[in-house]
C-alpha cells in the first residue's frame, strides 16, 4: 500500500502564494512520476503539474509561470509552489504517484484564493 499526505493548502488573497507539499509511504518499490491535480466545485478534476522521475515537468496551461513542481525522491516528497494566485485556482489540490500503469491518489488539500 501506497500512502500519499498533503499539506500546506489555506486561505490566501489574490497575488500570494502558497507551497504544497506531499509525504509518499509506504511500500514504494519505485515512483516513475507525482504531481498534482484539482478539482473546483462543479468541475472535473485536472491536472496541474508533474514531474517524472528523469526531472521531466509537465504544466496546465494555466499555470505556467505561475506554478513550480519539484521533487526529492530521496524522501518521496513532492511540492508545488504556487504564486500569483488567482480565484480561479480555488480547488481542492490532490498529490498523485504514479507507478507503472498505477495512480495512488492523497485525500486532498483545500486552496482558497479571496479575490
């Protein structure tokens, strides 16, 4: 079993910043990619970034130069650094592992951006 928590959401105003973080455990043979995904009330799921285990990144167009995945494997953590925040980007922010053809999923950490 795979156990991802988040940390690090809150309540922000328009133009700050927050920085998520994500603590995989369990039994983790290998991680071939985590990231992050959100979901808005009312709205499917998306994803936001990711990064494999050969550094590659990935980002939502609309996060692009706003938004910062990284990683240490070495401690089976990843984060997201978020600035310029947006009302748009209130959502409930959920870390992702991926290995193989095998997603695990964390509970979700709430991000609020006041306007």
């Amino acid at each position: 079993q795979v156990q991802l928590v988040e940390s690090g959401g809150g309540l922000v105003q328009t133009g700050g910043s927050l920085r998520l973080s994500c603590v995989a455990s369990g039994t983790i043979f290998s991680i071939d990619a985590m990231g992050w995904h959100r979901q808005a009330p009312g709205k499917q799921r998306e994803l936001v970034a990711g990064i494999t285990k050969l550094n590659r990144t990935i980002y939502a167009d609309s996060v692009k130069g706003r938004f910062t995945v990284s990683r240490d494997y070495t401690k089976n953590t990843v984060f997201l650094q978020m600035n310029r925040l947006k009302p748009e980007d209130t959502a409930v922010y959920y870390c992702n592992l991926v290995r193989g053809s095998v997603y695990y999923w964390g509970q979700g950490t709430q991000v609020t951006v006041s306007s």
